[in-house]
C-alpha cells in the first residue's frame, strides 16, 4: 500500500480531528451540525455556538452518538465540509485513515466505510482500530505478543481494550464518557440549586472544577434557568458538588475496567499487571483520576501526554511506519 497523500481522521462523537502525513497540518473542530428544513446552517465550531441558544425551528445536533453514525447524511455534510477546509486534502489523489472503535458491529462499520466513500474515490478509505492507534501513539510495541492495556474515555464512549501482535484481544465499548458526566452535573445543579443549565456550562464546571480525590475547594457562578419561577438565575457551584455528582458514572467505568482485566487471558493479564493501564481520551484530564483509578484496582495507571490527541497522533504514526501499514485494512463489501 502507498500512502503519499493520506489523511487521518479521529471522527469522535464530539471532536472532529484531521492531521496530514506529515503531521503539520492539524485541524480540530466540534462533530456538530445546525439545520433549518433542509437547510444547513453551519457545522463544527460554529454550530456548537448555536447549541443551547436556537429556536425551535433549528435543529443543532450531533451525527455520532455512542461512538458511531447516528444520522449518514448528516455526517457527509460535516466531513465533507470539513475535509474542504484542511487545504491539503484533494479528493482526486487523498486516501483516508479512519479510526473505528473496536468493538463496533459489521453493519456500524460499514456505516463509517460509506460515509467515507460518499466523499472519496473507492479505495482510498482505511480504517483502524482506535485503541491500536492509541497505543501506538503512547509507543507501546503493539506488533509484539505481550499484552497492553489502552482505556480511552472519550465524549459519549470509553473504550477499554487488551491488545497483542496488533490486535484486540478483549475489549468493551462502554456508552458512557464525558457527556454522561456532563449530564450528571446538569441533574445536580437541577436538584440541589433549582437551576436548569445547558450542555454548554455543565461542560464548563466539569472542565473546571470536577476532581478525584483531594480537588481545590472552589466554586463557579453559573447562569440558568430558576425551575420553579422559569426567570433566568445565577448560582455560585462548589467543586465538592460537581465531583460528587460524577463519582457514580466514573465509578462504573472503574469496574468495566476491573471486568475487562478479569477476563483477560492470564499471560496477558501478567503483562499488564507489571505494565500497567494506559489511560487516555479526553475525560482522563480530570484532576486526579489516575491515582483513583489506580486505588480502586491496585494497578499502575499511567496518563499519557496530550491524551486528548492520542488517537490522530497514533494513526499519522500507523500512515508512515510501513511495518504497521498491514494493520490498516480497506474493508470490501
């Protein structure tokens, strides 16, 4: 396989990222639509702009739900839009590099497939699995048969996977992340303040103020809605608050975590006991989950640089080392 002009592509249920060969060229925007009719409003950045402040007549959503294509159509106009943007690509000559997770159906793959091929000439989509792209992007040597642990917490999914010789051994796609916790938050607020608050600031708080273990003792004045009068209402919202409020959904994912190591052949599962978990996506920031997740299972828990790139950075990885090429596969139906 040659690939002189590929792109990667990280489709998460919230983020859209593309990164070139070369890795130079970066772009991140939100996985998001606005419609009106049949109308497109925007996409991306400027759609997430328009989320908790449209009429009813607009539509403002996301194509991805659970780490997979929700709505197609809805999808190509985002990448296609998307891709229009990032000035490298070229439809005639680019391939792209997709990441998948790993547990997702045939029928759910193929959907990722089409979507993609809606927008390119046949024969220029790959795709991978995303927990083999984060280990390549931590430098875990993925083609060997030892066994590593790759935990990746993203927006609406953690995918929790065991790998060895470039596969998924064991894995387990979980339906819950960051906008679990984000709801978590907005049902807390609801409860013990009165205030009903939107997507946008309940992902404010959690960003801002959510902690494991030993957090700052501070707060944040949010904005909404007064549940009983319906007149707009401002509350200051203490860090205690809001990491209580996700201790339940974390904590379930701490026992798929458990579940998977359990179930992990025991020559691998001896490999990650002395290698540890890696842990990376977007919700693994929150201040001090390592060290919970570390307590709770009495294993090493490492959190990666920028793991909320591990994904993009491991596939350009994958575009350029031709050993790891055979495991980027162009699925025919």
């Amino acid at each position: 396989m040659l690939f002189t002009n590929m792109v990667g592509v990280d489709l998460g249920t919230d983020t859209l990222k593309l990164r070139d060969k070369s890795g130079e060229k970066f772009m991140e925007s939100r996985d998001m639509i606005a419609v009106s009719g049949r109308r497109v409003l925007a996409i991306g950045n400027d759609a997430w702009e328009m989320l908790g402040k449209n009429p009813r007549s607009i539509r403002v959503s996301r194509p991805m739900a659970g780490g997979v294509i929700a709505n197609a159509s809805d999808m190509e106009i985002v990448l296609t839009q998307t891709l229009r943007k990032f000035t490298t690509f070229s439809q005639k000559s680019a391939g792209i590099c997709l990441a998948v997770p790993s547990q997702v159906t045939p029928v759910e793959q193929r959907a990722f497939y089409n979507v993609m091929n809606s927008t390119l000439s046949p024969g220029k989509v790959h795709l991978v699995d995303k927990a083999v792209a984060d280990a390549v992007s931590v430098g875990l040597p993925v083609l060997s048969p030892a066994g590593h642990m790759i935990v990746n917490i993203g927006a609406d999914t953690t995918e929790i996977a065991v790998l060895s010789e470039g596969q998924v051994v064991i894995g387990r796609t979980m339906r819950e992340g960051g906008l679990e916790l984000d709801r978590d938050i907005a049902t807390m607020v609801r409860r013990k303040f009165n205030i009903s608050i939107g997507e946008r600031t309940a992902e404010s708080l959690k960003n801002n103020l959510a902690f494991m273990i030993n957090g700052p003792r501070i707060e944040q004045k949010v904005f909404g809605i007064h549940m009983l009068s319906g007149l707009p209402k401002s509350d200051m919202i203490p860090a205690l608050a809001v990491s209580v409020s996700v201790l339940g959904t974390v904590d379930r994912i701490v026992e798929e975590i458990r579940s998977v190591v359990d179930r992990t052949p025991p020559m691998l599962r001896k490999d990650i006991m002395r290698e540890g978990i890696f842990l990376t996506g977007g919700v693994s920031m929150l201040q001090n989950l390592p060290i919970y997740i570390q307590k709770q299972l009495s294993l090493p828990v490492y959190h990666i640089q920028d793991p909320k790139n591990s994904t993009i950075r491991g596939i350009v990885t994958m575009i350029n080392e031709k050993e790891l090429h055979p495991l980027m596969r162009s699925p025919v139906w």
